[in-house]
C-alpha cells in the first residue's frame, strides 16, 4: 500500500533538531572565539576562527527558514568539521587542519559566459546584495554517509537575478580557485583542476539549490568551502562545489570534475536513489556521520517533492549516478 507522507520541511518542529544543544553549543563558541588558539585542533577551533577573522561575521547568525526542516537530528558540528571532502587539500577526510591555508580575502567572483554583461564583484559586496537565511538540509555523499546541517547562505535563484544570464543559457557551470602553492592537492596533476560543478538553470532556479556562506550559525569554516559553496540536497555531495570563484554561463553542457575521472561510476545528473547502485557498492542506506546508525536512504535524498518535477520526460538520461 502507498502511504502518503508529508514533505520533509512539514515534518513537525519537535522531530528536527534539538536546537537548544544547538544554540547553546553557538553561545559557548562565540564566548570563547577569542580565546580559540587556546584549544587544540578539530572543527571548534576551525569555527571560531571562521568567526573572528571575517568581515562578514556579523551576518550571524541569520534568521532560520522554517520551510527547510529535517526529520532528523542535526549532525555535531564537531563531526561534520573533521570528516570533509575537499581535494584541494588532501584526497582523504582529515583535511580540515590543511584547509586553513586557504585564504578567503580577497575573493572575486567572476559572472561571464552568456551574461548581458560579464563582472566579477568581491565576495563582501556580492553579499551585501544578499539576504542571508539559515536552512536545515540533508546531506548524502556518493560515499554512502550522511549528515544533517545548517547551512546559512542565499537562494541560488537570487544569483542568478545577480547574474542576469541570457534567456539562451542552458547551463550554470561553477568553478573552484586554481592555486597549487595555496593547497597542495592541486599539486596532483592527475586531477583535473579546477573542481567543476554544473547545473542545468532549471535546477539552479529550484528554491531549494542554496549558496552557502555559513555553517552552525557562523561564516563558513575553511574546510567547508569557504567564502562560498553549493548546496543541492536531492544529489551526492560530489555536486556541492566548494570555494567558487566563477559562474560560467552556457548552453554547452561540460564534462564535470568527478565525470572527466571515472564517467562509469559518477555522472552530470547525479541525483539520490537507493535502487540504483553505484558500480562498487549499494546507495540503499547510509551511515550517518557521528554514529554508527545505518538508515535507509530515500528517494532525491527525502526532496523527491521538489525536484522531482525537474526530471520528467529524461528517461533516456543517467540521472541517478
Ligand atoms: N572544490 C571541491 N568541492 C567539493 C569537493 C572537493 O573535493 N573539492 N568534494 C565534494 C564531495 S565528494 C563532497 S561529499 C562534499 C563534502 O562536503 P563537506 O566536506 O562540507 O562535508 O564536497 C564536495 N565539493
Ligand atoms: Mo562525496
């Protein structure tokens, strides 16, 4: 029998996440972000610093959207800072300590492609164009683990009334900096920098693709993607693009980062779905991130009413890997 659930974001507010943990874990960060050098690694001390040195602090922590609610709990702030992907610094998890070579000012932005008119404004700017608001998304990495966070950020929608693509762009293509002296994994020639991400504009457009600047109520910490970093709940992680610097405007379709590598096991559309099986292993459950819980994963990542929609009529397309 079919059962009709709610959407996720209508889940009751008790089933999502304990705030208080959450919010007093924020007050004991801000009281000691003076004093972080005090404590020793992990992913406080990379938050607390994220807070103090920059220029957008005092944008946090911005007002929660209560449509994007999570049906569960959130995922310690400790947990999802020390277990990252982020190639740039490291093809393994443990690159948070290595990510704080990054350096976040200055940091340009360029829009060009099929645009009115190509630009490139600094982050700072490109921000105070924007309303920041926090969201509670789902998070499933093609690794088959997951976290729950809260992202704080802009909706993806507003960039591109930033931007102003021409009504003939087909495709947002976003790009992650280039720079081997600032993180040594780009050192490694065999990958092909940089890190790029795509979207067709209709998906870009969907109100639930986010543009993240913050993370637990404070600027993005470095090994998160800082200044400014994708969030597409309903695909794999790998589609999250982290650090960007460029929004390429085109009716081209590229080959992406993870596809130019291993096309069989990684693919442009790469949205959730337990039935289909990446070539090595089973998307049915995920581990989530801080436990040793196995929980079925769902269909779009639990987005399915969403987005969906997006995808009707593409049967011929690989949109599951
Ligand atoms: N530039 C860049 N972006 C990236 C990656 C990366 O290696 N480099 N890894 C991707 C993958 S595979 C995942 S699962 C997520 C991890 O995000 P997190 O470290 O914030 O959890 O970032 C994605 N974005
Ligand atoms: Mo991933």
């Amino acid at each position: 029998m079919l059962i009709k659930k709610p959407p996720a974001w209508r889940m009751p507010e008790r089933e999502a996440t304990p705030e208080a943990v959450f919010y007093n874990r924020r007050r004991f960060l801000n009281s000691i972000a003076g004093g972080a050098a005090l404590l020793a690694g992990g992913a406080l001390v990379s938050g607390a610093r994220a807070a103090a040195g920059d220029p957008s602090a005092g944008r946090y922590p911005a007002p929660r959207n209560l449509r994007f609610r999570l049906d569960r709990e959130l995922t310690d702030e400790a947990d999802a800072g020390t277990y990252n992907n982020f190639y740039e610094f490291g093809s393994h998890k443990r690159i948070s300590e290595a990510a704080q070579a990054l350096q976040i000012r200055p940091w340009t932005v360029t829009f060009d492609g099929m645009v009115e008119q190509p630009r490139s404004v600094g982050i700072d700017s490109l921000l105070q164009a924007m309303q920041l608001e926090e969201r509670l998304y789902r998070f499933r990495c093609v690794e088959a683990w997951s976290m729950a966070v809260p992202w704080t950020g802009f909706p993806m929608r507003a960039l591109l009334d930033f931007a102003r693509p021409l009504s003939s762009a087909k495709y947002v293509v976003m790009q992650t900096f280039n720079d081997a002296k600032m993180a040594s994994g780009q050192k490694q020639f065999w990958y092909p920098w940089p890190y790029t991400e795509c979207l067709t504009i209709a998906e870009a457009a969907n109100e639930l693709t986010f543009l993240v600047t913050g993370v637990y109520g404070k600027p993005l910490p470095k090994q998160f993607g800082a200044p400014l970093r994708l969030a597409t709940p309903w695909k794999y992680g790998f589609k999250s693009v982290k650090s960007i610097v460029r929004f390429q405007f085109t009716d081209q379709r590229p080959v992406t980062f993870w596809e130019k590598i291993q096309p069989q096991e990684y693919g442009f559309w790469a949205n959730v779905n337990p039935k289909v099986a990446h070539p090595r292993w089973s998307q049915a459950e995920e581990r989530v991130l801080g436990s040793d819980n196995k929980v079925p994963t769902l269909m779009y990542n639990g987005y399915a009413e969403q987005v969906a929609g997006l995808y009707t009529g593409m049967a011929g397309e690989k949109l599951f890997m």
